[in-house]
C-alpha cells in the first residue's frame, strides 16, 4: 500500500503534469500523428518534437502571462516549477525550429503570433466584452481561436512543410479536424459555466447547456459523414472515426457544471491519444 507521502507525491506529480500542460501536449501530437497515419506519410521527428514543447511553452505562456506578470517576487512553489519547465521546453522548441526548413518558419510564426495576441493585451477595450483586451477575451472566440490553432497545426502544417501535397483531402480533413476540436472544447465551457464572466459569451452561455450538448452531437456526426467526401476513403480510418465520435459524444453528454476538473482536463484530453492509439492498432 502507499503511504501518506507517496500518495501526496503522486498527487503533486500528476498534477505537474496536468498544470504544466505536458497531457495537452501529447494530445496535439497525437493528432499530429493521426495526420500521418490519415495520408500514411512518415512521421517528421523534429516537427513532432517542436510541435510537443511548442504547445507546452504556447499553452503555458497563455495561462500563467498574467500570474507570473504581477507576481513575479512572490510566485507559488508550484508556479516557480511550471516556469523553470517551460523555460527549458523553450530551449528545446528552439532546437527543434532551428532544424526545421526556413520556409516553414513563416506558417510557424502566423500561428505563433495568434499564440501571443491570445494572451497579450493589444485591443481597444471599446472593441471587447471584457477588459482584459486580448482574443482570450473576445466574446465568443475563445474555441474557435484553439480549433483553428490547433486544425492549423496538426494538419496543415505538415503539408505545408511539404510532407505531403495540399489537395481536397487535407482540406476536408482539416475542416473534421476544426470540429472535433471545437468538441472536445465544449465540456470544458461546460465545467466552466459557474465560473466565467458572462462577458465571455461562451457557447453554453448564449445557447444553454442542453443546447451546447446538441450542438456538439450535430458538429461530430457532420464532420463524420464529411469522411464520404473524400477522394480516398479507406474502411479503417471510417472506423475508427466512428468510434471517436461516439466516444467524444458520450464524454460530452456526461459532462456537466461543478464536475471534477479531472473530467476534462485528463479524461477529455485524452481522447486525442485514444484516436491515435487506435489509429495505430488499425
């Protein structure tokens, strides 16, 4: 059995992980993946590894600018730990990019400039439901912003790197990757329904929780019959996208408000390594 100690350490680990964005990390690689085993390419390792410490030094920028901004000399232990980490996941990203072609650093920066703008005040306060004045405040756009950032990443990017060539296909997979995305967002926005500013605009606030659920029902079976659309569909992949929908749908008719934040943040996060994992197997 384990003691007190190493139950609090195990605690502290796994929340390490959760709070220093390492489980979304693996989560956006694993799309990543699932591109390359869509359009059965090879795997590029430097993208994979700069796209896993990008997302952590992107993520971890977003959520702790602001604490780290006016706290700088009394920093909890725990954030002191999350800026150590992500200072060196910078390092590495950097190493990562340097081995990256030239031209791909020009995508790279568009979706690095979002990154940045997401977090960083810079607009008219006249212009925004809130007065923080970055696109995290922009009533609405919170879950598009991510889905497009993360659509924009884990599928074009590669094609754009050259790794494989931009036709319909990476467009309609691009388009279910934008949906699912925006899915896999909604029990977040349903967990934090208690506690965001109603200025926020988010989905649940505008349509209601109820409506939120049917929503994300419609986007998943939609970006599941787009799959027909392709000029190559292979049985596989329909399977397994089948399933992942499912899968994501039960998730987010279970979630509700005043949920354990393990729900989303673990069990939710983790259905990016779940599609990849059976991607694989398949």
């Amino acid at each position: 059995m384990f003691t007190f100690v190493q139950m609090r350490f195990l605690k502290h680990s796994f929340d390490f992980y959760l709070n220093s964005s390492i489980h979304v990390s693996l989560a956006v690689c694993a799309l990543l993946y699932v591109t390359y085993f869509s359009f059965d390419v090879v795997p590029d390792k430097v993208l994979l590894g700069f796209v896993f410490f990008a997302s952590i030094t992107g993520y971890n920028f977003v959520k702790y600018f602001g604490l780290a901004k006016f706290h700088h000399r009394s920093l909890a232990r725990w954030l002191k730990e999350i800026q150590i980490f992500s200072f060196g996941c910078f390092l590495a990203m950097c190493y990562f990019l340097w081995q990256l072609p030239f031209e791909t650093w020009l995508f790279i920066g568009v979706f690095a400039g979002v990154t940045f703008l997401y977090a960083i005040p810079f607009l008219p306060r006249k212009l925004l439901m809130d007065s923080k004045q970055n696109l995290r405040s922009v009533g609405g756009v919170k879950v598009y912003v991510i889905a497009l950032v993360w659509s924009g990443v884990t599928v074009f990017l590669p094609a754009y790197q050259g790794q494989y060539s931009m036709e319909f296909d990476v467009y309609l997979e691009g388009f279910q990757r934008f949906l699912m995305v925006v899915v896999f967002m909604l029990p977040f926005e349903i967990h934090d329904l208690q506690y965001d500013s109603l200025k926020l605009a988010t989905i649940p606030q505008k349509i209601g929780v109820k409506y939120t659920k049917v929503l994300g029902l419609v986007l998943l079976f939609v970006g599941f019959l787009s799959e027909f659309l392709k000029d190559e569909l292979e049985l596989e992949t329909l399977v397994v996208k089948a399933v992942i929908s499912i899968v994501t749908g039960l998730f987010l008719c279970f979630a509700k408000t005043g949920q354990s934040e393990y729900y989303s943040r673990f069990w939710v996060e983790a259905l990016p390594l779940l599609w990849c994992l059976l991607m694989w197997l398949v």
